[in-house]
C-alpha cells in the first residue's frame, strides 16, 4: 500500500478502536486524503488519527457524520495536527445548536488557516451561520464550503457571496 494516497472508509461501521488501528498501521503512510464519514469514529477516533505519525502527511480528513455534538469538533479542531489541513468535512456531526457554539469553534482557532475546502452540509447553518463565515479571517483562504443538505450538494464559490445561491459541486 506504499503508493497509496487517497483512502475512503465510508459507512463502515468503524468506531474510535478502528481509528486507533488505522492510526496505528505504517502501511497508510503515504495517505493524503483520508475519508470516514458515515462512522462513528468520536473525537478519541479523530485524535487518534491526527496524532499518528503515520498519517503526518494527510491534508484532507473527511470525518461527515464520524464525531457527534459541539464538543467532539471543538476538542478535534484544537489539535496541533489540524494546522495542516487544506480540507475538512465535518458535516452531519452536530445538535441543534450549530449556529452559535459550534460556529464559533471552527472561526475561532488560527489552527484553521490553512483550510481551502470546508464541509459542513446538513448542520442548519441558516443566514446567521453563513454571515459568521463570511466575516471570519481565519477561514478567508477557502475556496470550497459545502454548506447545503445532501442529496442537494451544492458548493460555495469564491465571488459568489456566502448567501448567493451556489453553483454545482465541481467533482473534477
């Protein structure tokens, strides 16, 4: 598995043991991108992996509907290892109160920066959520915000305004 770089878990059932053993093996080294949405991995499972060596190299952590409630994305987006994220998919992974708590965790930590491409579909962010967004430094640099619900999936685009209709997800 020496050359691989993209690794999609999807739905699997995996929860933070899994992670563990994920992050664990040195066969995933070279991994880029790695996906697990529609698991249960938690914020132990989410630790886990940004803390692996041997994950060092991931960029993109797909995690939609893998960590559960304000507290599990506060205590994932405070890790060391998330400065190093150019993409971050955390959707379907809060309560109710989404707009306010949980907004103000992914604005807030300047570990953010670097992010190009955020995902945060089916998490009522409403007007209040894209204002929060659109006014925030720290998540300036993206270029990519999933902000609608599936099967809809619709993509912010640069210019076009966080509460301009979005254009069609660019699967290329």
């Amino acid at each position: 598995m020496a050359g691989l770089r993209t690794l999609a878990l999807v739905s699997n059932e995996i929860g933070p043991a899994g992670a563990r053993a994920l992050a664990g093996s040195p066969h995933l080294a070279g991994l880029t991108e790695l996906r697990l949405s529609g698991n249960r991995i938690r914020a132990e499972g989410a630790r886990a992996l940004l803390d692996s060596p041997h994950l060092a190299g991931v960029r993109s952590f797909g995690l939609y509907g893998a960590l559960w409630g304000v507290a599990e994305v506060q205590q994932m987006v405070g890790l060391p290892r998330v400065a190093q994220l150019t993409g971050l998919d955390v959707g379907n992974c809060f309560e109710q109160d989404f707009n306010r708590r949980l907004l103000r965790a992914l604005v807030t930590p300047p570990n953010l920066a670097r992010l190009r491409s955020l995902g945060i579909g089916t998490n009522e962010l409403r007007d209040e959520g894209a204002r929060t967004l659109a006014s925030s430094p720290v998540l300036a640099r993206l270029t990519a915000l999933d902000r609608l619900r599936e099967p809809h999936r619709r993509r912010w685009r640069p210019g076009a305004g966080l509460l301009a209709p979005p254009g069609p997800v660019d699967d290329a």
